[in-house]
DNA sequence: CTAAAATCAATGACATATCATTGATTACAC
DNA sequence: GTGTAATCAATGATATGTCATTGATTTTAG
C-alpha cells in the first residue's frame, strides 16, 4: 500500500480510535467529545459569540449553532443577547458547565497519561511539525493556532 | 500547550482538511469520502456481504446499512441475497459503480501525488509506526491491516 | 432432532458535520 | 444620512457515525 494512503486511513483509523477512548471516559459526565471542547474553550475564553467559539474548535467549523443550542437546553451554557452588538449571542459557562468543565480537564490530564508512555522516545516533536504543515492556515489550523497563542492572555487557560 | 494534546487536536484537525480537501476532489463525481471508501473497498475485493464490507472499512465500524443503501439506491451497488446463508447480502458493483471506483482510484493517485513533494524528508514512517500502535487490535486498524493483508491475494487489487 | 445461542441486516434514536439560505442587525461608502 | 455590503445566528437539507434493538436465519450443543 501507498504509504500516503496508508497515512491517510491511519490518521483516520487513529482520530476515530481516540475518540471512542475519549468518548467512554467522558461517558460518566453525560457528554460527547465536541460538547467537551466548547466547554474547555468557553471555560478558557469565555464570554465568547457563537462565531468566536466555532473560530476556536477544531471538532466543527462554521458556527455551531446546533451543539451549542444542546448545551443552552442541557444547562451548561447561558446565551444572553450582547449588548454592544445585537447580532452577537453572549455564551458563558453556567455553574454546571464550569463543574463538568473542570472535571473534563481531570479526564484529560488522565487520558493524555495513557498515552504517555507510549509515546516515550518518539519523535512527537516531528510529528507535530508535520501535522501542522497539512492544517497551517486551513480552518481547523488557524482555531488551534489561535487557541495557542490565547494561552498565555487568559486568566483561565 | 501539552504536546500530547495538541497531537490529539493536529490528528483531528488534519483528518477534517485532508477530508475537506479530498471531499472538494470528489464533487464531480457526486459522491462522498464514505462513498469512496466503500468503492474502492468492493472494487477489490467483491462481491462482500454487508459485514464484510463493514469490517474492512475505517470510514464506519459496524454494518454499513445505510450508507450502502444510499448506494444501491444510487445505482452504484447490486445488492441480492446470499445463495447459501439467507441471513446475507451479496453487495457487487454495477458497471456505474465500477467506472466511478476507477475514476476514484485517479483521484486518489493524484491527492497523493500533491502530498508527496509536501511530505518529502519527513519523518512519515515515524508517524505511520506510532499511529499503528493506536489502532492495533482496534476495529478501524483491523480493517486496514485486513486491507493490507488482502492486497496480494485479489485479482483487482 | 430441537432448543438455545450466535449471526446478520435493518432500523430507531441521537449527535454530529457540512453547505446553503434566510432574516435581522451593523458597518461602510458616498 | 442613506443605500449597499458585510456580519451574525438560526435553520433546512443531506450524509455521516455510533449504539441499541429487532426479527429472520443459521449454528451448535445435547
């Protein structure tokens, strides 16, 4: 098999793959992986438009009207109307999501230790490098590069 | 940011663009990355039952129902029952579906060959050999290796 | 042989993903 | 200031993905 299309289902293979882990150890918490990322970008960044939290995801691109309409009707977020701009939603966590948000850091942390070691000696340095020369400057590239550099602003992050 | 996490999030990130990208290739054939996939699958190795069809594609674990529906009523997939288990389906491509397999096959080779110059003096074995050990043994690495391994023994492989 | 277990495909239920359109609101060109 | 363009959120439409259940059929244990 060509190595590129071999690559190609492998990252395929391995996106599914960690998402069903993911998606088991989120189970306790009733939620699914992309509701887990607004939460971890909200609770981050919040208070955020609906635009803003879909130019931060990487799971959906485009505005994500939908997941997050789910999670106003599950209590997690409160959507107000923003009073400079009325276009604009204002989205933040409710006490609930800020919980839910704090125990998905914790179930993280926890995942990205399994996989610790596996990846002990590995070029990951690399292999990073490599994975952003395929999404530099695409929408799910510029969402992961900006969250990045909003690291160091927050008070949360 | 963790290197791991951000590892997560470049997987799933170049999943979606290289999909995007490949999705944008296919438009003229008016079919779908999933769609593809299941072509490409029966084209080398027909005729397979719906769960054979499920487990050598990573696309969709499971049976495929509904999307190989999609497909017969498409006309790009003959589906009659099984002559010796009533319980199965014999899927086989229709002269439509055949012609589009091959037509795909092009596309692919030339979505390929742009990465090639992209990739060259890149650590892709590296990357190949660590994304394997995430899948191994799982149901999307099992349905690559089967396709790996089957690659020899069928006449249109 | 026959009752229980296993297999297979279809379908219900739910949550994504993606693209296009719509309607309301704001920004901008002049 | 006003008409036009741009922005924003909601929604329709379509196709995935995932898990569970169901009903038909075949296998298998005894």
């Amino acid at each position: 098999m060509n190595p590129i299309e071999e690559l190609r289902y492998l990252i395929l293979a391995a996106q599914r793959e960690g998402s069903r882990t993911f998606t088991e150890l989120l189970k306790p918490l009733g939620l699914t992986t992309s509701q887990s990322e607004v939460l971890r970008v909200l609770y981050d960044h919040e208070p955020l438009s609906l635009i803003e939290v879909g130019q931060l995801l990487v799971c959906e691109t485009g505005s994500p009207s939908r997941l997050v309409g789910r999670m106003v009707e599950a209590g997690l977020i409160e959507q107000r109307q923003s009073p400079v701009d009325s276009r604009k939603v204002q989205l933040s966590l409710t006490e609930k999501g800020r919980d839910s948000a704090i125990k998905i850091k914790d179930i993280e942390n926890h995942f990205y230790g399994t996989l610790t070691p596996i990846l002990e000696g590995r070029p990951v340095k690399d292999l990073i490098e490599l994975l952003w020369i395929q999404v530099k400057g695409k929408p799910t590239g510029k969402a992961l590069a900006l969250r990045k550099a909003k690291q160091g602003e927050s008070s949360n992050a």
